[in-house]
C-alpha cells in the first residue's frame, strides 16, 4: 500500500527508492518516525502484524523472519530496528539522530540493542506469545505473568534512565527515543498506568510525541494515542 509519496519540491511526485514494511504502533513505528524527521521520500507497505499478514508466504519472501520493520533501499533489504535506525542515522548526519561522541553514540546501541533483545524479544514476547516459550500450553499462564514482571522491571529500569533528562542519550534528541515512544505507548496498550507509575518517562514522551515528524507518522498509521 503505498501510504506515502512525497512532492519532489518541485511539484512533481518522484518514485521512492526507500519502502519501509510496517504495521501500525508496532516497533516499526520508531523507522517511519525517523524518516518523517529525514524528509526523505519513501514508500508504506502495509503488513498487518494483527492480521497475521507477518506470517504469509508473500512477506516471509521478503523477510524469512516474519518480521517488520523491513526498509528496503535502493533494491537491499534491512531489518533488525537497531540496524535500520542506526542507518538511517548514519547516513544522514546533517539530521543529527546520533550524539557526536563516540561514548555516547555507543550508548545509542546500548539502548537500542537491549530495548530490542531484552525488552521486545524477551520480556515482550513472554507477555504476548509464551506459545514461542514453550510447547507446553499449561505453562502459558505462568509464562505471561513472568514476563508481565520483566516488562515492569524494565519499565522501572528505563523511568531511572531518564530521569533529570531531556532526552535518553546525550543532551540532544537522537533515534533512541522515538524507539522508547513505542515501548511507552504500548506499556499504555496494555494498560499500564504510565502517567502515575512512570513519571520521567511521560515528559519525555510528551517529548517526543510533540514533534512534527512524529505526529506524522502517528497520523499516517492511524494511531490515536493522547498523552492526557
Ligand atoms: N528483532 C526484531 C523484532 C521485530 C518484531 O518482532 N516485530 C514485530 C512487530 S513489533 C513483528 O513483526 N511481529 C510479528 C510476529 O511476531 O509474528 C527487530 O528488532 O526488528
């Protein structure tokens, strides 16, 4: 589904030589915010996650792994959210999405790396897919409970990260935090209440969800979290 075409400035629309899979408020969400504040052309493709649109054969021939984000430039295909954020970053500096230190922009995959393998894949997938866990159905009531308190020991662990701060790395906004705003709006999915038990993190995520590019992209999925 082509849910973004930009004007070349010229008026004229050109054809994008960057796509991004993704499904709404998923981890994809992070990319299509970055290439909102790259202003760069680039197509939507649509691959519904609660459709179970991941797991058929037409996406899985782009992606074995069934998994968005998928970015697909100039013909390559890049997955992974830390990689592509991380690309997407470095190959457009002039945006400044990574700090200038070296120390801090590792600190950048620091927190991109255990957002993705600890947060999302571990403690996540134990909330919402135990069945990935065990084959053990009678175990996935313990499964879910487990990783329901990992997600609240994370959450804890991210509140202390950014307190007294603007932004997760550095002085400056950096592709870390659009990261963060996922993990935040679905920590307000499943019903957590994020204004009074996370308060540091909603000032960052009023933060972040202030920006342009990232009203955009909330727009474009057809989101409509409200911080109140
Ligand atoms: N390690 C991957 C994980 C990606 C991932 O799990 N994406 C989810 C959406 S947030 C997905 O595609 N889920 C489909 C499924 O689990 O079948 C990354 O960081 O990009």
């Amino acid at each position: 589904m082509l849910k973004s075409l930009r004007d070349n400035g010229a008026g004229a629309h050109i054809e994008s030589s960057i796509r991004l899979y993704y499904s709404p408020g998923a981890c994809s969400l992070a990319i299509h915010i970055v290439l909102e504040e790259l202003n760069l052309p680039y197509r939507l493709e649509l691959v519904s996650v609660a459709e179970g649109k991941t797991a058929e054969p037409r996406f899985l021939g782009i992606n074995p792994k069934g998994r968005v984000p998928v970015l697909q430039i100039d013909g390559s295909l890049l997955t992974e959210a830390p990689a592509i954020l991380i690309y997407l970053a470095d190959v457009n500096p002039e945006v400044a999405l990574l700090p200038s230190t070296k120390l801090e922009r590792f600190h950048c995959l620091e927190w991109l790396n255990w957002l993705s393998s600890t947060v999302h894949a571990v403690n996540y997938g134990q909330f919402w897919r135990p069945e990935r866990f065990t084959n053990d159905s009678s175990q996935f009531e313990s499964i879910v409970a487990k990783g329901k308190e990992n997600i609240i020991s994370a959450y804890r662990h991210i509140e202390n990260g950014l307190t007294g701060k603007m932004w997760s790395v550095g002085g400056d906004y950096s592709c870390v935090d659009p990261f963060l705003l996922v993990f935040y709006l679905w920590g307000s999915a499943v019903g957590f209440n994020m204004q009074i038990d996370y308060p540091e993190w909603s000032l960052h995520a009023e933060r972040v969800l202030s920006r342009e590019a990232v009203r955009r992209a909330i727009e474009q999925e057809g989101l409509s979290f409200r911080l109140v």
